[in-house]
C-alpha cells in the first residue's frame, strides 16, 4: 500500500509516518519502480502500535525501547516492566501537580467574587502582586 493508503487505516497523518521514518520507529518499506514507498501488512501494525503508545502518552524514546522488546520476541519483558513502572510514577506525579495547580486557580478565582472594572479585579491583583511560581517538570511556556 501506499503512504496515502497507510494514513487512512491507521488515521495518521503522512508526515507522521514520514516523522516516524526519520526517528526509525518505523522501518523505511520498500520501494516501487516509480520510487514510491510501499508499506506491508507490518508497518500498519507497528504504526498502529506506535499510535496507541502514543495515546498512553509515552515519549517516543519509551516507544523505541518497547519496540526493541517487541522485536525480540524471545526477550524477557522486564524491560517492557521497567518502561510502564516508571511512566506509572511520571504520571502519578503529573496528576500531584495538576491538583496543586488546580488548588492554586480555585483560590486565585476566589479573589474576585463579584463582576468589578479590570483595575479592581481581584484575580488581576493577585496575579500581579504574587511572587513568581516555581516551574515544575510539567509546566509549559507558551
């Protein structure tokens, strides 16, 4: 099958697949005469493998490592253990910091209770008169 053909079943985007080409999660199929890739019934698997992966939230280099003890099928699977167990505790501590942050928005909002011009907000006071919240593993800048 084609690239186009690939996306549709799995419900990839083409440059995703050409993403995961490039980081070798997914072997470069073969090519045709006209020089277009021609995926096999094994790329689909492993992209639909990649894609639930991927849904689990597990960082593509968790994806490689789970990907060489799928392709060593007489492998032990401690490492598949090891990989899990640790995004367990990556996520647990997540979820701690997502119900810290939300503790802290509940009380920010709790600052203004009635409707107020902008000047005598207090969500807007706060904000500007706190001191600067500490950045944690899961804090993003955009």
């Amino acid at each position: 099958m084609k690239i186009g053909q690939l996306a549709k079943r799995a419900h990839t985007p083409v440059e995703t697949i050409r993403y995961y080409e490039r980081e070798a999660l997914l072997p470069e199929p073969l090519r045709t005469a006209a020089n277009y890739r021609h995926y096999q019934p094994q790329h689909l698997e492993r992209l639909l493998f990649i894609r639930q992966c991927r849904a689990l939230d597990l960082s593509l280099a968790e994806i490689r490592t789970l990907l060489e003890v799928k392709d060593s099928p007489t492998a032990v699977c401690d490492t598949a253990n090891q990989v899990l167990d640790e995004h367990i505790q990556h996520v647990e501590t997540r979820i701690h910091e997502l119900q810290e942050l939300a503790q802290q928005l509940r009380q920010l909002r709790s600052q203004c209770q009635s409707e107020s011009t902008a000047s005598d907000c207090g969500i807007l006071q706060s904000i500007s008169q706190s001191n600067p919240v500490p950045v944690t593993s899961s804090s993003h800048i955009k």
